[in-house]
C-alpha cells in the first residue's frame, strides 16, 4: 500500500496567460495521461461559423472601504470648504464716500468753532483757564495729526502689499532677472522686521552673485521668505479655530458665539497682516475685516459651505461628538476659512511655488481637537 505521497504528488506551480487560447492549463494529476479531447460536432456545409470563446479575465472593480465611502474624509468634499483666493477690491469713487467725507468735513468745523467759542468763553471768565484751554487744544491737534500719519502709513502699508502681491502675479512666469531681484528684495524689506525670514533673507543674499532666470528666482524667493511664515499664520489659524470651538460649544447664548466669533476674526486678520509686514492701522483694520467679508460673501462661501459642514461633520464624527461640539467644529471652521482668506490677502507673493493652504487640513486638526474634548467630557461626566 503506498502512502500519501506517492498516491498524490505535490504539483509544482505554473504560470501561463489567461487571454492565450493556445496556452495549456496545467493538469491537477501530472502522473497521469491526459483525457482525450471530447470530440465535438463536425459543422457542416451550409452552417455559419461558430464563434469560439476565450478565456477572459473579470473585471476589477476597486471596492470602496468605509473610510472612502465617508464624506467626512473625502478631499473632494472637504476643498469645496476651501475659498477661492481673495484679491483686494477695486477702490471707486461712490456716493457714500462722498457723503461721509463732506459729513466729516461740517463735523471738523462744528468742533473747530465749538472750541474756539469755549476757549474765549473762559479767557473772558478766568485768564488762566483760557490759557489751559488753549494747551490742551494744542496737545490734541498734534495727537490728531500723528494718528492722522499713523493711519496713512499704515494704509499705505496694505496698499504695498497689494500691489508687490499684483507685481509678483503678473510677473511669475515672464519676469526677467533683474526685475525679480527687484520685487524679491522688497518682499525681503518688507518682512525684514520678522526674525523668521532672517535665514530666508540670508539664502537671498548668497544668489547675488549667481546667475539664474527670474522665475525661478521668485519661486527660491517665496519658499526661503514665506515657508516659515505660512507655518505660522497656520498655526494662528488653528489656534483660533480652537478657541472659537471651544467657546461657542460651551456659551449658552447665540449672541455670545457672534461676538466672540467676530472677536476672534478681528484679532486673527491683525495678527495676520502684521506677520506678513502689513501692520495696518485702524482704519487698516476695518478695510482689511470688510475685503475679508465681502470676499467670503461674494464667493458664497459663508452660505453655500453650511450645509457641507453640517453633512461632513454630522456623518463623520457625530457617534463620537456632542451636538455642542459639533456646533464648536463648525463655527472653528468659519474662522479658518477667515483665516485663509486674510492670507491671501495679507501675503506679500502668491502662492506659486508653496501649496495654498486648504480647509482639509484645519478639519483634521478641529475634529481631532473636538474627539478629544468629547472623550473628556465622557470621562468627566459631562460639562
């Protein structure tokens, strides 16, 4: 009696095309001879020919695992989060601005004669009050003409930045050489306040000498100069998306969210425009906050990304987050669409070389945040 071995030898591997008809599949027993061929009906004369059928490989179909079939991880979904780049509106001559500027005008010489007449007053009345009067008009009027120069500069700070930013666009591709060394080295004066374009400035410096195109030269420029300010006005981003989820998830009222919202978006757009060299003054500020805002309502970014927030967030992580939470991950993420756009505007080049930041990586970072906060809640009890 032979053993196992014998009776069923191991049959060796063999590869062979499945789309060749001629090719021989291999025989599961190779000790044994191979059947005849079955003998198959002759065609005859007046028959068509009979299709023979190949051998065909079954289409692959990539399945999708529960992660892909997630909205809440689909980059597709989540870069429609993401605004377009803003660009700093067209200043116009309007009928409102010619009103508030003669209405400040009648305000200036209400006030101018309103003082006149109170100093008189108390020159008739007691000398020295009139001359105290008179002192602390002159105190004001040069306090008023240095925030007066204040404002301008800082205006015309943005208005630099604007128009380097422009510069820089329309130069990207066709600028020559020197006038890429032109626009690198106001970008670097610009920036040269901040210790951390201090090696970007340095890496500037070491080309003097060097031969190289203008395009490549702006792109050297803008990763040397901008990469570690982008890391930074990205993380000025993320931390103020964390305080507005974490404020707006555990504020009783919908006033609170608003104000502390807003807060947060003023204070985000200053400290970004004085990352980037801009360093705007008051009304700065305000023509900053409104390029922001009306870019954002323009675009229909602030309308139109609701409802993808509330589907992307409620089906990803609503097992894991409360609805206070979830309320926090969306107002964090109207503050990084903030954020993105007052880079855009801020930044003294395009992003050209440097990837533009999107809103995907910021909701990793808020959902993430927000799973930890629930976690400890659950640890905890409850707020």
């Amino acid at each position: 009696m032979n053993d196992g071995n014998d009776a069923f030898p191991i049959r060796k591997p063999r590869a062979f095309p499945v789309d060749d008809p001629d090719g021989e599949r291999p025989s599961a027993k190779p000790d044994k001879p191979a059947r005849p061929a079955r003998q198959t009906r002759q065609q005859g004369p007046g028959e068509p020919p009979r299709a023979t059928r190949k051998p065909t490989a079954l289409p692959v179909t990539d399945s999708l695992t529960m992660e892909q079939e997630d909205p809440f991880l689909a980059p597709d979904d989540l870069e429609q989060l993401t605004p377009p780049p803003a660009k700093p509106r067209r200043r116009r001559l309007t009928i409102g601005k010619v009103f508030s500027t003669a209405f400040g005008m009648l305000v200036a010489l209400a006030l101018g004669l309103w003082t006149d007449r109170l100093i008189r007053d108390l020159f008739d009345r007691l000398p020295w009050l009139g001359w105290v009067a008179l002192g602390a008009a002159g105190v004001a009027v040069l306090a008023l003409l240095a925030l007066v120069v204040r404002e301008y500069l800082g205006l015309r700070r943005l208005a630099r930045v604007a128009e380097l930013n422009a510069s820089i666009a329309a130069g990207a591709a066709t600028a020559t050489a020197r006038e890429a060394r032109s626009l690198a080295a106001r970008v670097a004066a610009l920036t040269a306040a901040s210790p951390l374009t201090a090696r970007g400035r340095k890496s500037l410096e070491a080309l003097d000498g060097e031969i190289i195109d203008g395009p490549h030269y702006l792109a050297f420029a803008e990763r040397e100069l901008m990469t570690p300010l982008d890391r930074q006005a990205s993380q000025l981003i993320v931390n103020a998306a964390r305080r507005v989820s974490v404020v707006t998830a555990v504020s009783p009222r919908a006033i609170v969210d608003l104000l502390y919202v807003g807060f947060e978006s003023v204070r985000l757009i200053r400290a970004m425009a004085e990352l980037y060299g801009g360093r705007p003054g008051t009304l700065g500020m305000i023509r900053l906050f409104r390029d922001v805002i009306a870019h954002l309502a323009v675009t229909g970014t602030i309308a139109a990304g609701d409802s993808l927030i509330q589907q992307v967030v409620g089906h990803g992580i609503a097992a894991r987050l409360s609805a206070r939470l979830g309320e926090g991950v969306i107002n964090g993420l109207m503050t990084a669409r903030i954020g993105i756009s007052a880079m855009d505007l801020c930044r003294p080049m395009p992003f050209v070389a440097l990837k533009r930041p999107g809103i995907s990586g910021f909701m990793t970072d808020l959902t993430g945040f927000a799973s930890r906060q629930a976690d400890r809640e659950k640890s905890t009890g409850g707020l």
